[in-house]
C-alpha cells in the first residue's frame, strides 16, 4: 500500500461472469497507464474507480480520498467521486449539441470547486468552432476532443481514460496524444489510462502498471 | 354537410380519446419504465396483465370492466362511496374502457424506446455529477420522447376505434357513449342512414390518418439532428 502522497492507491478484486479481477498497485503523480491485452479487466479497474462497478471487496483512494473501503464501509456514488471519464466511444449525449454536452457536468459542479472555464476549455481543445454542432455530425477526433472537454468541465479531481484514441485513425491518434499530453503537463490532474498499445503508453506514461 | 349530431359524435369521440391518453400516458410510462428496467417478483403478470386486452374478445374486457365499476363492484362502489360518482352509462365510462384498451400499445411503444436508451451514457452522466433521478430527467427521458410520442399517438388511435368493450361497459347512449363507432354501428341498424355511415366513416379514416402522420412528422422533429432513427 502507497503512502498519502500517492496519486493512485487501488487494492481492488471483483469477480464478474466467472472471472476474478484483482489488482493491486500505488501510483505517484501524472499519467498512470494500465497495460495489458484486452480482456484482462482493465476497463472494469477504471468504472470501479468512477463507481460504475462495486468491487466485492478492498479500498480505493484517489488524490488523496478514499472512495471506496470496504472496511470502513465507505462507497462513493458515481457522481460523488469528481472523475472525469473519458470513455473508449466518446458517449456524447446524442441529444445535446456540443456546448450543452460540454456544460452538462459543469453545471452540476460545485462553482467553488470548478477550475477551469468553457472558453479556456474550447481554447484549450481547439473546439470553438464546434459549439453549436449536433455530436452526429462530429468526427471521430473531434468527438473525442469534446468528450475530453465535457469531463475536464466537471471539475473533476482525477481523469480517467479508456483507449481514448483506439476509434481513431493515425492522424487523429496523434492529434489527440498531443491534448492529452498538455492535459498531463499543464493541469497536473492525476490521470489513470488505459491501454494495450505499448508505444502510446511508453510516449504518454508516468508509471505503468501492468494487468493480466 | 355534417349534422350537428354528427359533429356531436366527433367531438365526444375525442373527448374520450384524448382523456384517456392523457389519463394513461405517465401511467404507461411508468409501467414501461418498470418493465423495461426492473426486475421484480410479479414482472411477467404485470406483463401479461397489461396486455391482456390485446388478446382476449374485447366483449370480455367489457363485461370485466361492467364488474369492476358496476355499482356493487369494487371499484364502482368505492367510487359512489367517495365521490357519490359513477362512470356506468357516462362518457368517463367510455374514456376508461378506451383507455383500457390503447394500454398495451403506449406501453409497448413506451417501453422499446425505453429499451433502446443506451444505458452508457447514462452512466457517463453519473461519472459527471448527475444522481439517479437527473440523469433520468436529462437522458432517459428526452431520449425515450419519440417513444411517448408513438404510444400517445398509437393509444389515441386505438381509442377513437374502441368498440366492443365501450358497448358492452358502457353501452350506447347518443351524447355521452355514442363514440364514432358506435353511431356507425347504430346508424347500420336503422334502414336508409347510409350516408351517415359514410360520412362517419370518413372523418374516422381522417381522425386515423391523421394521427398517424402527427406522430410522424413529431418523431422526425423530436429525432432531428441525433441520427438515430426513429418509430
């Protein structure tokens, strides 16, 4: 187990349909990568830090707050936790134009514990011009920009991201690792990421925790 | 060109549809919402029940109806109890036996676009602060609008055809249950009232027709810019 420092802290298992994932590892600062083939529960490790998946038993503490512990009978709801989850498929809410995706969690945010606003996001991604757009007519890249924003919006204390660029094509991988890398350096948000192509961890890691 | 006994008709019959409708929309929602979401003792009779009046002669659900709000009925004698109303013999009677019968359709209709919400992105809205319920008001809902909007329109179509349960509730007294269908039932019986049938056969064609294309060019607008289909 890490100490307070410790960006990441997860002694997690679960068994879900016949199969037990049980990880455990600390992390410092920066973007910590979850490595391995598909499969192997990486996915399943972030929705039970977003708490979108219980674990059967164990402690989760992010930043410097327990969300999860089973011992001391401490569960956060999804919405308590202040993640900023950027999922596989993007999820923009299809009957939202972009502003209303990217303020959907902004509004719910505590204005005190907001940190950055909707111009310095859309600067930021370079989604200005995307605003009053439907999330259909969006491509991939962009999608996945406004996904990013919307989550950094909610004021989140941590990011989490799942294969963030495996939908997209080379030129758009690169445009995207390059946002996450100025969202890596420039906020200092700890990000866990997940990933099974080895040369974008080993270009976007802090740590690498290998799974499965 | 109409009576004034016939325009009478027309507007008692969407009186009665449009009360039902309205009476069965959130309750069919509700159901849906429970049948598509839920999973509880009791999910496969609830199931059965609501669409049992799809399936059995609706001379029967009339007849169940008759029983139930009949003034020694359980529901009819609470209702004289309480209110000293009844709804034997009175358009509130053909509303009921109108709505009894568009439920399976709303709520059909309902629950497939409820089913058809795609459960992530609420969970994306959870991850972005929004409880249970906000994320209900703010995605499931206007997600599942095209729905509602089928089933409403489905039910009131339904309810302006309603027949063999309304006569045999309610029975058919001109000015309070002679639905459309009804007064063409009535006028069949009665030697040289062709053109009546005809022409309430018409503004039932129309009333139908009408419906339908509502419901659609709605679903459209409702579906505009999200590219999922719709209906």
């Amino acid at each position: 187990m890490g100490g307070a420092a410790m960006s990441f802290d997860l002694d997690i298992s679960v068994a879900l349909g016949g199969t037990r994932i049980a990880t455990t590892f600390s992390a410092g600062p920066g973007l910590t990568a979850l490595f391995g083939p598909s499969g192997a529960g990486k996915t399943t490790i972030l929705n039970m830090a977003a708490g979108l998946v219980r674990p059967d038993s164990g402690r989760i503490a992010i930043a410097g707050e327990t969300l999860f512990d089973t011992a001391a009978d401490i569960d956060r709801p999804p919405e308590a936790r202040r993640a900023g989850y950027v999922f596989q498929d993007g999820r923009l809410f299809p009957h939202r134009r972009v502003r209303a995706n990217l303020l959907y969690g902004e509004a719910l945010a505590d204005p005190a514990q907001r940190w950055i606003t909707l111009d310095e996001v859309t600067d930021f991604l370079g989604i200005a011009h995307l605003l009053d757009r439907w999330p259909r007519t969006l491509s991939g890249g962009e999608a996945q920009r406004v996904a990013i924003g919307r989550a950094l919006l909610s004021a989140p204390r941590f990011l989490l991201m799942d294969e963030p660029l495996s939908s997209l094509d080379a030129a758009r991988r690169e445009e995207i690792m390059l946002v996450i890398e100025r969202v890596r350096d420039t906020l200092g948000l700890p990000i866990l990421y997940v990933s099974h192509d080895r040369a974008e961890v080993e270009r976007l890691a802090t740590t690498i925790i290998a799974i499965g | 060109m109409l009576s004034a006994e016939e325009v009478g008709i027309i507007m008692l019959s969407l009186k009665v549809s449009i009360v039902a409708v309205a009476a069965i929309l959130p309750l069919s929602f509700g159901i849906a919402w429970l049948l598509a979401r839920k999973r509880f003792p009791g999910r496969v009779l609830l199931d059965a029940l609501v669409h049992l009046p799809l399936v059995v002669p609706p001379v029967v659900t009339g007849w169940l109806l008759l029983l139930a709000f009949g003034r020694n009925g359980p529901v009819g004698a609470w209702l004289e109890s309480w209110f000293g109303a009844t709804v034997m013999f009175r358009w509130t009677g053909a509303a009921i036996a109108a709505a009894v019968m568009a439920l399976p359709l709303t709520v059909r209709a309902m629950r497939l676009s409820i089913e058809a919400v795609d459960r992530r992105l609420e969970s994306a809205a959870r991850t972005l602060g929004a409880t249970p319920f906000h994320v209900f008001r703010t995605i499931t809902l206007p997600l599942a609008v095209p729905g509602i909007v089928a089933g409403a329109v489905l039910g009131f179509a339904r309810s302006i055809g309603e027949f063999g349960a309304t006569i045999t509730f309610v029975s058919n007294i001109p000015g309070e249950t002679r639905t459309l269908p009804l007064a063409i039932y009535g006028a069949l019986q009665v030697p040289g009232a062709e053109a009546m049938v005809t022409r309430l056969s018409i503004i039932s064609v129309i009333l139908s027709l009408g419906a339908l294309i509502v419901s659609e060019l709605l679903a459209r607008r409702a579906g505009h810019g999200r590219g999922g289909h719709v209906l």
